[in-house]
C-alpha cells in the first residue's frame, strides 16, 4: 500500500478489537508497533487509540522501541517507596525501571523539582524532545 508516497506492508495478525483493519496509516502502524513487541495495547485486546499517552508509558514505548521487544530495564533504584532519580515514581512500580533507564540513557531529565510526572501526558512539543534525544535526529 503507498501512502504520502511511502510504501506500506499491511501487517496481518497484530491486531487490536479497536483498531480497524483498513490498510490505514493508523491501522499499519499500530500493527508494526505490536508485531515488534513495541507495545501490547491498554488490556482487553484493545489499542486505545483515542487516549492520550503518559510520560510513564511512553518511556517504555521508547526504550522498547531503541532496545528491543524483550528488553528488560535493570531493576529501579528505590528508596522510600519511590524511586531514587524521582520522588513521583513509586516503587515498586512496572514503569519505574523504564523510567528510570530513560533517566540514566540521558533522554529525559523529569519535568521539574526532582519529579517525573508519570501521570501526565506527553505534549507534542515533549514527545518531539523525547524522540530526538532517544534516536539521536
């Protein structure tokens, strides 16, 4: 399929119950994401891709998509109940070691005061700075 010029495969067997299967732009690169272990969807077979992504989700969006599907952060560095680089991120936490390996990887620096903001989402303009730091643009 091309599409803006480009040459698309059409992924089949990555797919989410609300993602349509139509050859989109959308549909294709959800599918990739998938099928590269990138992402396993919200839960209950779905994508949701309507929802805002989180500055916590998106730091495993990122270190999966530099490293690897099977790529497993080191073990967060906790004290008092949150993690060691921000006061925000508890622990234990399944988002604070790929929170924390984007801290040590230099791709992001939290959002202020010693904090992460793991609930907030991520603006453009951040996703823009994550995405150039993380593959070097």
């Amino acid at each position: 399929m091309i599409i803006g010029g480009q040459t698309f495969t059409v992924l089949q067997g990555a797919h989410f119950n609300d993602v349509p299967d139509d050859g989109s732009l959308l549909s294709i690169s959800i599918g990739k994401l998938s099928a590269r272990g990138i992402t396993s969807g919200c839960g209950s077979s779905s994508y949701c891709p309507d929802t805002a992504v989180t500055r916590a989700q998106m730091a495993v969006f990122l270190e999966r998509a530099m490293k690897g599907a099977a790529y497993q952060p080191p073990a967060a560095s906790c004290t008092s109940g949150h993690t060691s680089d921000f006061a925000d991120v508890a622990c234990p936490d399944f988002f604070a070691n790929f929170i924390e390996q984007l801290f040590a990887d230099g791709i992001t620096g939290g959002c202020g005061g010693g904090n992460y903001c793991p609930s907030l989402a991520v603006t453009r303009g951040q996703m823009a700075v994550f995405l150039v730091q993380a593959f070097n643009l």
